[in-house]
C-alpha cells in the first residue's frame, strides 16, 4: 500500500505562483511499483480534471488548460512529485489531488487527500 501526502496548498492572487508537492511513502515494494505520478483537480460542481503526470521515466503529459502555465516534475530518490503553477487563475481554483500507478495500469491505484488552491482575482 501506498500513502501520498499533498502540501503546498494555499490562497493567491490572480497572476501568483503556487508549489504543490506529492511525497509517497510505504512499502518499498509497493513504491518501486509505482510508474506514474499526477496532479488532478476538482472545482466544485466539476468533474475532476487531469492537470499533468510524469512517468518514472520523466516523460510528462499535461491536460490541455494548464499546457505552458504548470510543470510537474519528479525526485524518484526522494518519491516526490511537484506542480509548479504559474500565471494563476481564478478558474484555477480547484482541490488538487496526487496520484499515482503502476506501470501499463490505466487506472489510478493511488491518491491523496486534497490540498486546496485558491485564486482570488
């Protein structure tokens, strides 16, 4: 099992800039497992939305909304993810939530709690 703990989250003004970082923990088993690390988000009243992943590897994939605003990347020897969010905006306001999986899963074995981010304009 798997246990991913969210921190960065916070209240900014539109334009600011936020961290968010994702550190796994368990069984080294279980965390060698794991291939893929993400950020998701949920607004209220929205479906929950891909923000970005990486690979083990460091091969990324960002949702089409935050494409040159937000980086994600990735310290394997400390297994933390990190979203670097730029350019925020109010219709970034969203909980954020860390995933993660193992390698030709589809789906996601692994999440967070949530960390709130929120933009004020």
């Amino acid at each position: 099992q798997v246990q991913l703990v969210e921190s960065g989250g916070g209240l900014v003004q539109a334009g600011g800039s936020l961290r968010l970082s994702c550190a796994a923990s368990g069984s080294i088993f279980s965390i060698n497992a794991i291939n893929d690390m993400g950020w998701y988000r949920q607004a209220p009243e929205k479906q929950r939305e891909l923000v970005a992943y990486i690979t083990r590897g460091g091969s990324t994939n960002y949702g089409d909304i935050v494409k040159g605003r937000f980086t994600i990347s990735r310290d394997n020897a400390k297994n933390t993810v990190y979203l670097q969010m730029n350019s925020l905006k109010p219709e970034d306001t969203a909980v954020y939530y860390c995933a993660a999986r193992r390698k030709m899963i589809l789906s996601w074995d692994y999440w967070g709690q949530g960390t709130q981010v929120t933009v004020s304009s």
